[in-house]
C-alpha cells in the first residue's frame, strides 16, 4: 500500500478507513478534520496524495526581499 502524505492543510497525521454503510474510502486528518471521500481505495489515496507545486524560476516572491540577502 502506498503510504498517504500528510494533511496538505496543516500537515498533521491523516487516517484511512472504509465504511461498510456506504461502501466509501475516507481519509482525514486527525488536527484539523480535512477529510476526502471515494469508492476506490486507490483513486483516493492518489487524490490526496496530490500536490500542486509550482516550478522553482529562481526569484524570490514580492515582499520578501530579505530572503534573498
């Protein structure tokens, strides 16, 4: 099993369950409740695995300016 990230919100430790009621995976995160809801397993795992991180160009972001020193 692939090993889930943490909560892209908070970074706190997530858990991974399966309700026999609604035969539904979820996943959420023990601090802040974000929570994520499929019928495959995998296809959640996959989904809150996912991140959107932009290319590095080398500039530093308006407003801090002092990192770059």
């Amino acid at each position: 099993m692939k090993k889930l990230r943490e909560c892209p919100f908070c970074g706190g430790e997530v858990m991974i369950w399966e309700s026999p009621v609604f035969g539904l995976w979820f996943i959420k995160c023990r601090d802040c409740l974000a929570s994520m809801m499929h019928e495959d397993k995998n296809k959640l795992m996959k989904n809150w695995n996912a991140r959107h991180e932009p290319p590095y160009n080398g500039s530093v972001p308006a407003g801090n300016e002092r990192l770059s020193k």
